[in-house]
C-alpha cells in the first residue's frame, strides 16, 4: 500500500485494492480515505514507535522536554520537535525511504487542498498565534476563521479561555479581525524602520556610542596586558630569590606562598584579558546606515511577498506581546525596545540608554 501511494496511485485504489483483498480495520469495517490517510502518515509502520504526535490531555503538554500546563483543550497535534520516539520498537513493515516517499506525497497533496483543510492546518495561517492574548483573562487568542452565507471567508482572534467556557474569567464574546490587526502590525515595524532610517540625529548617537565602546575595549586590554607583564616581572624576580637560597629559608620567608599568590593573580589577569578579546566583535562605526537601509529593504520584501513563516518570524523579531482590549476596542502592541538597533548594529551592542 505505502508502494502503491509512494509511485503515485490514488487513495481511493489503495481503498479498493485493501476492501477487495478482504481487509478490515481494527473495528472490522471496511477502509475508507478517512481511515487510510492517518496510515500513510503513521511512523509505526516503519517500526517507530511515537508518542506525543498528539496530545488529547486536559491540563498538559508534552513540550521541549517537560510539562507544562497548557491553557487551551481539546485535540492537538503537537510539535515534531517533541515527539518522543524509540526506533526498531517492531519489525518494520515498510521501508524508510518509501515511507519518506510517501510522507513528501502527503504533504503535496495537502498543500494542493490547503484552502480544505481546518482547524489545526487553518491555524498555521495566523502571524500572531502565541503572540497575541487577552486584556480581560491574559488568555491565549486563537485564530478562528468564519464563513458568511455569501461564502466570505473573513478571519478572526478569539480568547481560548472564553471559548473553553470559563465564562467567569471571560464573561465577554469578542473578536479582533486577524487581517487589520496584522497588517497593521506589519505597517508599524515598516515605519519604526524607517524612522530608524531617516533619523540622522540617531546615527551620529548610535556612532559615537560604538566609538566609546570601541575605545574602552580598547584601553581595558592595553591595562591588562600592562598588568599581565607586571606580573611575569615579579614572578621572574622571585624566580630568581628561589634559585638563590635554600628552601627552608625561602619557606621561612614566606616566598612560596608569593610564588602561589603571584601565580594565581597572573591566571585571573589572562582570563579577564580572554574575555575582552572574545567580547571583540563589536560592529564597524562606518556602515550602520547601510546596514538600516538594507534592514529596510528586507523588511519589505518580506512584507511585500514573503511566505507566512517568514512573516511571523519578521513579528516575532520585533513584537513581544499584543493584548486585546475588548471594553475599549483597542489592541496594544508592546514592540521590543531595543531590538532594532541591537539588529542593525549587530551582536553584542547595547545602547547605554533606552529610547531608542
Ligand atoms: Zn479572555
């Protein structure tokens, strides 16, 4: 069967071929699409044993190697990345590269009906999932989409908590319109950019920030390394005591304990002196302005045409949290404060100040 599907036979002849060969399901009916489909995508066969593809649990989940509670119910699927998996659990039944074959068909196939599928397949649509929560019960939104009778399909955010039936954290039904909320976050970062690329005042600040951090870099190895010679003298001079007398008046005189002292100094010296060479990779005063503008750029490329993954990270980037506010029909949009200009300068810079 997972051959038949791998060389591109239809679902419904593998339904066929499977009821004429007189198979039944676990339950005893006959095969449909339905039942074939979960099959086809089914590690088992290949003698894996998964757990977790799927969580029906009421209170937790299975995530990033831990549980921890989870706010919404019913089915979902979960997280490939926390699927717990023990290989060859049986014999395998059908070899990794057809099922590998098999799973790259699935996957065509769904994206060929992707306006079909619902639910979880739906949510993978909505930029702000896991972003966006709710000003009245600082629950989860979650994306929703509604069909009008014309056949309009118009997407919507909805607290989860109230759509669970804890109506007495979440008295109120409300929805915030997934497209005028997203594209209005998109339009806020665009502009946030392009302040950022126009404002000259910035750059000269930003400049001479860089220059300072640059120079103080700079004067902490130079002491240190002053330090460090410093220290290389003293223990060539006690060096040289040592050599000279013998070691019952050296000890008398305390020159070992020196020696240890002087030694363990000069390790601590070397290790500060390592981690101001590792911390070196400040950027280049020179070219933030083209590093803003090609930031720009990017940006709206991306908004302009890029897939909803690479929007979402776009938001992810630049947004820590949106809260709706349903009494006072607002949504608030925290953005990370210093996020951009640690972007566009590079790793490891932080304005001394905030505002920025
Ligand atoms: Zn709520």
């Amino acid at each position: 069967m997972f051959r038949d599907y791998a060389e591109g036979a239809p679902t419904r002849k593998l339904r066929a071929d499977l009821n004429e060969a007189g198979f039944r399901t676990s339950r005893g009916s006959s095969f449909t699409v339905q039942t074939i489909a979960p099959m086809l995508e089914n590690p088992a066969y290949t003698g894996r044993c998964v757990y977790n593809r799927r969580t029906l649990s009421k209170w937790h989940r299975y995530q990033n190697g831990a549980s921890v509670e989870r706010q919404d119910e019913g089915v979902e699927n979960r997280n490939e990345d926390d699927w717990i998996t023990c290989e060859d659990a049986w014999p395998a039944l059908v070899n990794p590269e057809t099922f590998e074959a098999v799973q790259r068909r699935r996957a065509e196939s769904k994206s060929k009906h992707y306006s079909h599928f619902r639910g979880n397949a739906m949510k993978s649509e909505y930029l702000l999932t896991g972003r966006i929560f709710c000003g009245v019960c600082g629950g989860k939104l979650s994306g929703t989409t509604r069909t009008s009778g014309k056949g309009v399909k118009t997407r919507y955010y909805l607290c989860s908590r109230h759509q669970a039936g804890h109506t007495d954290e979440c008295p109120k039904r409300y929805s915030v319109p997934a497209d005028v909320v997203e594209r209005h976050i998109l339009t806020v970062i665009q502009q946030d950019l392009l302040r950022l690329r126009d404002d000259d005042k910035l750059h000269e600040y930003v400049e001479l920030e860089l220059r300072r951090l640059h120079g103080h870099q700079f004067d902490a190895r130079e002491q240190l390394q002053r330090q460090l010679a410093n220290l290389d003298q003293k223990l060539a001079t006690l060096r040289d005591h040592l050599t000279a007398m013998k070691p019952e008046t050296a000890e008398s005189l305390g020159f070992y304990q020196q020696a240890d002292d002087l030694s363990a100094e000069r390790a601590e010296v070397e290790t500060a002196l390592k981690a101001v060479y590792a911390k070196a990779s400040l950027p280049p005063v020179g070219d933030l302005r083209k590093r803003i503008a090609a930031e720009f750029d990017s940006v709206e490329a991306l908004v302009a045409s890029g897939t909803v993954e690479e929007r979402r990270n776009l938001i992810s980037c630049y947004v820590k949290e949106i809260k709706a506010d349903p009494n006072q029909q607002v949504v608030r949009i925290g953005l990370y404060p210093t996020l951009l200009s640690q972007r566009i300068a590079g790793a490891g810079f932080e304005p001394a100040t905030s505002g920025l």
